[in-house]
C-alpha cells in the first residue's frame, strides 16, 4: 500500500480530566527532537493550520491502531486547535473497552504518551553540522493516538528510524518499519 509510506508519528504527553475526557499537546512549536536516524527535527508555527482549516478527518486512536478509535474530527468528538505552544487536542472519549480502558490507564498515570501522525506537505533541510535538520513547515495531520509507549519522553519523537535520507529508501525503510511493528500492511 504506497499511500502509507510517507505516514509519519510523534509522541508527546497527555492527562486525563473529569467526564471521560483526555487533553494533551500532540505537538510543542520549536521543540527539537531527539537524533530520529541521522536527522533532528522540529514543527513551525502554523505547520497543522492548513490541516485543520480544511478540517481533514482526523482519528484519534489507541497506540495508532484502526481498530481501537477512540473519536474523530469529523464526529466532533475530537477537538483540534493550533495555539502558541503547538497542536492541543481534547479528546471525548468513545465509550468503547478500549476507550474505557485507555481512560482508566491515563488516569493512574500508566499511559502518558500521545502522538500524532502526518504526512510532510512542505519541510527544510539543513545539512549543516550533524546532525542534519528538518523543520516541518505544512502537514496533513492524519491522527492523534494514545499511547503507553512513545518512542521518546522528549516533546517531538519520532516512531521510526531513518538512516539516510534518500527519499526511495526513506520510504522503503517506513514500509518496513510499518510491517513489523504495527502489522497494518
């Protein structure tokens, strides 16, 4: 399935609030992330504003998993917003076992991730120093997912391993990554 190999996931925290609730950043402005394979990467201001404008449908799922959807954009049970500190989601969580679960867990504090994946409309490069950089600069947001276990507890994470940057074995490398670890090709 080629629509997928340019899906990309990062992590960030999360907490529950009163009424079957969850809110978090999916994403921090100007927060670099960890070394992502050779290359640092961070998210501008206004990256998800074209996104949520369009009001793309926008899942919001258990550790990026179709089966377990929590909510959606579309559904009005997902609330989306950019402000000064990045991407806020509230997230009314679907009375499902995997909602209640997942409800339960944040509460006690055993899952803080969330994450979010995307596909790169506009980025930049700078190959100056090591490691490279990477500035996502316009993003179609595809989901907000919770997590237990965000590849990194920094702001930006990434969810896969990019060794170089040709973009053939970029994708070819996600594939993969996708096969193995999440099954969903």
């Amino acid at each position: 399935m080629e629509g997928h190999a340019d899906i990309e996931r990062r992590a960030l925290e999360l907490r529950a609030v009163e009424g079957g609730r969850i809110e978090g950043y999916a994403a921090v402005f100007k927060s670099p992330s960890h070394d992502l394979g050779g290359f640092v990467e961070t998210i501008a201001p206004g990256a998800f504003a074209a996104s949520l404008k369009r009001g793309d449908d926008v899942l919001a799922l258990f550790h990026h998993d179709t089966r377990a959807v929590l909510g959606r954009s579309t559904a009005g049970t997902l609330r989306l917003k950019e402000d000064r500190k990045g991407l806020f989601f509230s997230l009314d969580v679907a009375n499902t076992s995997a909602g209640r679960d997942v409800l339960e867990s944040v509460g006690r504090g055993d899952i803080t991730g969330a994450s979010f994946g995307f596909r790169a409309i506009r980025d930049r490069w700078s190959h100056k120093g090591s490691p490279a950089k990477r500035e996502l600069l316009e993003v179609k947001l595809l989901d907000v997912t919770i997590t237990p276990s965000p590849a990194y507890p920094a702001t930006v994470v990434a969810r896969r391993s990019l060794d170089k940057f040709d973009e053939t074995d970029r994708r070819a490398r996600y594939l993969d990554h996708l096969r193995g670890y999440h099954g969903i090709l």
